[in-house]
C-alpha cells in the first residue's frame, strides 16, 4: 500500500474505498496541506435514501474525521432531469411538490453521520439554487461550449444505450452538463476541490473536473468508490424484501422506512464473508479490531455479525436503539424448541420465498390461510415480534437468523419456523 501523507487518503484506502482517482498524488497533498473540501451529489428520487448511499456517506465521514470539509449536494435541480448513469431507461419526471418531500425526507440521515457545526462543520446546499436560475441562453453560452458531442457520446452512459438502441432524452443528455456545473459553482462558493461517487459516476465526475479547470484554471480531483456488492454477487442494500432504507420515521413515506431492529437484524444476517469487509466501510470500528472479528471461526463468527450489527445500527440510530433492537433479536430467536416453542422444519428452499398465511398454517397457528388472513387483518400476526401488514408477504433469506424465523399470533402464541 502507497504511504500516503494525509490521514484523509490513507483512511480511504485502507478500509476499501478507492476504485479510481483522478490524481491520488495531488489529493493526497491538497488533504496534507490544511485539508481538502469534498462533495457528493444525492438525487432526490425517494424520501430515504438506502444502504446503498452509505458508502458515500461514510466517506464524508471520514473527510470530516480527518479534517476535511464535507458537502453534502442535495440534487434538487438535477433530480428534475434525472441521471441515466447505470440505467436502461428514463427516470419517471417528479413534480416540484414531489421533490420537496423526498428532499425533506433524506435530509434527516446526514445529522447522523456528520456534524454541521463546529471546525470543519459538514455543508448542505441544494444545486437548484442556482441551476433553477440558469438562462438557458447564458448555460449554452459559457458551459455548453466547453463540451463536445464527441466526448459526450463516448461516454458509457449514453454509449450503452445507443448501442442497445434504447432511447435517451435530450433531457438526459444534458444531465452530464449540469452535474459538471456543479462542480464550478461549488469551487466558486466553497473552494471545493474534490467530488466523490461511486464507479458509475466516474464519466459524469472526470467531466465535472475538466470543465472546472477549464472555467476556473483550478486543479481539482475525482473520487469513486468500487461498487460494492455481497458474497453472493447481490447489489448492495436490496434485498428481496426490498431496499434497506436508513429512515424509520414514516412521516416522509411509510413504504420507505426501515424499523431499528430490522437495519439490525439486516446488518445481522450478513454472509460470513463480507463481515470484515462490512465493518471497514460501514463502521468506525478500529482495523485491529476488525482484524480480529474477520478472523472469528465457527460460532464466534455470529458474535463478529452482532458487533457489525451494533456498530452499524449506532451509527444511524444511537446505541440506545441498537442494543434495544440487540436484546429484541435475542429474545426473539434464543431458546427455540428447549423454550417449549413448536418448530416446524422446512426445507429452506420451501421456507424462503413461502407466503405469511402458509406459513402461519404450517407453524400450526391458523388453521387456514382464510384465518391467517383475518390474523393479519386484526394486525394479530407477527414475524420475529414485527406486525405483519401484508397478507401477501413471503418470507425472505433477512427474516432468519441461524436458520430460524419466529411466527407469533397475538402475545401469548408463539411458535418457530426452522429452516433444514
């Protein structure tokens, strides 16, 4: 590994972050020299963002940490045109009022992570505010100049979809143009010198970086992140049940929210595999001690998964609620059958993906899917201690630990599904 200077580009290297950058030699000394200011762009697509933002949002983290500024980019503007990296078709167009909410509901997570007062205070500003008032007259005038249609259809993005012969929008083609504005107008108002995002952002950030040293003659860089996936080749942050979102309040949009205990029990239910990898980028956990975690063999290892759990958890929820959701995980899932419990064993292939009211039949808790129904309906049926709202619900790989899912009827049934 490269010995770098500053406590910034040694961090991110050493716990997996770095896929590309521009010029590791000159960010590493712009961070050793005072400190670096750095942004990341979130487009307002939903009211919670999901585990697949936390990478970036961990490495303003660690900017902050290391003495660095973080910028935290909400996309107001770019998310009325919508960014067609890593995609096969147009984003559907969010109205004004549909923005605001999803910008009100993302919002929240970062005060979480970094702190916005005091040295270094992290910085949030919303790129409509100066991309709502561009003329266009004025934007193809000094901006649009600076690129090509050449570079511009050389880039995967927009290559990917003519050679499917997939449409895109002149409305998407000019997405590129405004991300890379972005990164002038932060320059000019921040002395910003540093973008980050994950890999398929690299075409939009290497742009935004040329056409801040054309505009502005300022030696800036780009940074990505490898795309992060499982063991078993999954994207991070979907699961079949869905994306795991970082919000548990529902107020911005109930269908996008993620209790305490089930971001625990998702944390908890990581492939043995990706456990060091997981603390290094999702935790402040020390590399010694991860060292040491990654090294667990047997049933240790399930005491590696708890830990990433807890660290995970209070981050984004606070100690109280992780250990809350710890003891609730506990509770739920020890003992089994020697706690007097019925447990019924399926074939795991049956038991992931089997629908709620079969599985309640099964468990021996309803007689028929018709009173399951009704068990649901009531808000009487219950998985691993969570009210079931869906009649339609079918048990995912997240809803077991060690193999075993908790099916309740009321407070006083109980009964175990275990996989064999």
């Amino acid at each position: 590994m490269t010995d770098y200077k500053s406590e910034l580009m040694q961090t991110l290297v050493e716990r997996g972050f770095l896929y590309q950058c521009t010029s590791e030699d000159g960010l590493d000394a712009a961070a050793a020299d005072g400190g670096v200011t750095g942004y990341i762009g979130f487009d307002c697509t939903a009211p919670s963002l999901h585990v697949g933002s936390l990478v970036q949002i961990m490495m303003l983290r660690i900017m902050q940490r290391a003495g660095c500024t973080p910028i935290v980019l909400l996309g107001g503007g770019t998310t009325k045109i919508g960014d067609p990296s890593d995609k096969d078709k147009s984003r559907p167009i969010l109205t004004p009022e549909q923005i605001q909410t999803n910008k009100d509901g993302i919002r929240q997570v970062f005060a979480k992570f970094l702190d916005f007062e005091g040295p270094n205070a992290a910085i949030m500003v919303d790129n409509d505010d100066w991309l709502g008032t561009l003329g266009y007259l004025e934007f193809l005038r000094d901006v649009g100049k600076e690129f090509t249609v050449n570079r511009m259809i050389s880039m995967e993005s927009v290559r990917r979809r003519l050679e499917n012969e997939q449409p895109m929008t002149f409305l998407e083609f000019n997405y590129p143009l405004l991300q890379s504005y972005d990164f002038v107008e932060l320059y000019r108002r921040h002395k910003c010198r540093l973008q980050l995002g994950g890999s398929d952002q690299w075409g939009n950030i290497t742009t935004g970086v040329d056409l801040t040293r054309r505009m502005e003659g300022a030696e800036v860089f780009g940074f990505t992140t490898p795309l992060i996936t499982t063991a078993s080749g999954g994207k991070m942050g979907k699961t079949a049940d869905g994306a795991v979102w970082l919000n548990a309040d529902p107020v911005h949009g109930e269908n996008f929210v993620r209790s305490p205990y089930e971001y625990w029990q998702f944390w908890r239910n990581t492939d043995d595999a990706d456990v060091g990898k997981f603390m290094r980028l999702f935790t402040d956990l020390p590399l010694a001690d991860i060292a040491r975690h990654e090294a667990a063999e047997g049933a240790a290892i399930n005491h590696a998964k708890e830990a990433l759990a807890d660290a995970a958890t209070t981050l984004l929820h606070g100690a109280d609620a992780a250990a809350r959701a710890k003891a609730t995980a506990r509770e739920t899932f020890a003992g089994g059958a020697s706690d007097g419990l019925p447990t019924a064993e399926i074939p795991r292939s049956e038991l992931i993906g089997m629908g709620i009211l079969a599985a309640a039949v099964a468990s021996g808790l309803a007689a028929s899917n018709g009173e399951a129904r009704r068990h649901v309906k009531a808000g009487a049926l219950k998985l691993n201690g969570e009210a079931v709202k869906a009649h339609d619900y079918a048990l995912q790989e997240s809803d077991l630990s060690d193999g075993i899912a908790k099916i309740s009827v009321g407070k006083k049934r109980h009964a175990l599904l275990k996989a064999s």
